[in-house]
C-alpha cells in the first residue's frame, strides 16, 4: 500500500495530518480517533459497492485492518482520505471474490457502446423536466441502489468515487491508479447504463 | 428537428463527450460546440438532459447509518488486530 508518486511531490498537510503522525511516532493509541473520523464514509462507501450490509462491514473492517497494517507508510503526498479510498478500494476488489454474496455473473457494458446507448428521442422526458424533490422516494433509491450493484465494479468504483462520494477524476484516477483518460471513459460508460435503467424505470412509473 | 445519434457520426461525437460536458472538463471551444448542437438537436438535447438528470440522482444519496453492533465489533477487532500476513 505504500503509494507510487512522482518524487518530490510536496507534503500535503491536512486535518487529519498531525494525527497520523501521532499515530506513527508510537500512539497507536489514538488510531480510535481515527476511526471515528471515518467509520460512517467508509461503511456508506461499502454499502454503495457492496450488495448487502454484511459485505459492507467486512470492507470497512478489513479497511480499517489494513491502514493499521499500512499506515506507517503513508508519505502525505496525498490526502489521507485519498489514501485511505486507495485502500478501500483495493480491499472492496479483493473481497468481493471471496464474497458469497457476489453475483455469479454481471450485466456487460457491451450494450453501452455509444451507438447502442444513443437512441434518438424527439422530446425531453417527463423525468427530466419535473423538480428533483419530486422524483425521490424509497423505489426510486432502491432501483438506482440495484442498478450501481448491478454494475461491474470498475465500472462502479468509478461511479461511486466521482458521482456519489464527491471524488474530482484526477482523484478517483490516483485512487484507483488508472489513468484520467480511463476514469472518463467508464464514467460515461456507468452513467449511461444508469441512465438505460432509470429511463426504464420512469417510462413504466410516469 | 430530431436527429438519430446511432445514425450521424457528428451527433455521435458530441455524444461521447456529454459527461465531461457535465463535468465542465471540455475546453471552451468543445463546450460552445456542444452547446450550439444541442439548440437545434432535440435528440442530442434529450441524451444530454437525462444523463445530467442520472447524475444529478447519483448526487441525491444518503449516508447510511453504521449499525451500533457492527461498530463495537469493529472496535475490538482493531484492538485485537490479527496477526501474520494480509
């Protein structure tokens, strides 16, 4: 888990900073604190990328095993909270082959090739055009829960960091280390086959 | 008018560029294209409008509350940690 940088990248100080350094001078007892600062993201993140909620708590669980293995090289030439993303990452692509959970087989993305996902429309849907508040409800959550599970996960990772948990691409791109170029690509890729789901979920409830 | 993204190669090109569009990671002359086709391209309007409505619900999420029992559990573990490799 040590991270794979340009040298001389400068430091990067932030809120979290001193503490890590506490932690890795010998108070190991202050590693609470950090989990505390990020046990509630981490178990939303798990239960976005994971099926179910056992699943979720494995990922924050073996997360959290897996910062206090690593911890001590940790550089700060990058956000911790990025850090710590690589990490669950890593862990959630590992775990979900263990996981009896998982699915057996996944929907492709072939059916998301531009020409297949670009069928001509000759008016804005409804959907579209009503206010936002009016849209949410429980189905609605359910039914866009089931489509980013339904995803393949490099697919989803890429959703989950940039549409849900706030991520920039260079940040999900550093995250996952892939390229910038490739967070956008399965980007648009994920959001239209989300887009493919929910059409079909307003064209049946509208 | 209405145009058919599947059947013309410049709708399908603007098409593969929407979501950095929503992003606003295009250069201003990319941006001023797309913007100059959507205003006469309903089809190309639609594709764009409901993929920033997709994301736009992506955005709505909430935080899921971590059960109390779960985060006693996770606490005796890290005091515990396992030892030998990962």
């Amino acid at each position: 888990m040590a991270e794979s940088h340009p040298p001389n990248r400068p430091a990067i100080h932030d809120s979290d900073t001193e503490l890590i350094q506490a932690i890795n001078s010998g108070r190991e007892d202050l590693f609470p604190e950090l989990v505390r600062r990020y046990e509630q993201r981490l178990y939303t993140f798990g239960r976005r990328m994971c099926g179910n909620p056992a699943d979720a708590e494995d990922l924050v669980q073996e997360t959290f095993l897996n910062v206090l293995r690593y911890l001590k090289d940790f550089r700060y030439e990058t956000k911790f909270k990025n850090w710590l993303y690589r990490v669950a990452a890593s862990t959630c692509l590992k775990q979900r082959r263990k996981s009896k959970f998982a699915p057996e087989r996944q929907e492709s993305l072939e059916t998301l090739e531009p020409e297949a996902a670009a069928v001509a429309a000759d008016s804005v849907p409804k959907w579209v055009q009503m206010p936002l508040e009016k849209l949410l409800n429980e189905e609605l959550a359910q039914t866009l829960q089931h489509a980013i599970h339904s995803l393949p996960e490099a697919y989803r990772l890429v959703v989950v960091l940039r549409d849900m948990e706030g991520f920039s691409t260079e940040e999900a791109a550093r995250i996952l280390t892939i390229s910038d170029a490739n967070v956008k690509v399965r980007l648009h890729r994920a959001r239209l086959f989300l887009r493919e789901k929910l059409k079909g979920y307003f064209d049946h409830g509208l | 008018m209405a145009c058919d993204a599947s059947s013309h190669p410049h709708c399908l090109e603007l098409f593969e560029k929407l979501s950095e569009y929503i992003d606003d990671e295009l250069a201003p002359a990319e941006r001023r294209e797309i913007e100059a086709h959507v205003a006469g391209c309903v089809a190309c309007l639609a594709c764009l409008q409901t993929l920033r409505r997709t994301v736009a619900l992506c955005r709505t999420g909430a935080d899921h509350p971590v059960p109390e029992e779960f985060s006693r559990r996770l606490r005796s573990a890290l005091a515990a940690p396992p030892r030998g490799p990962a």
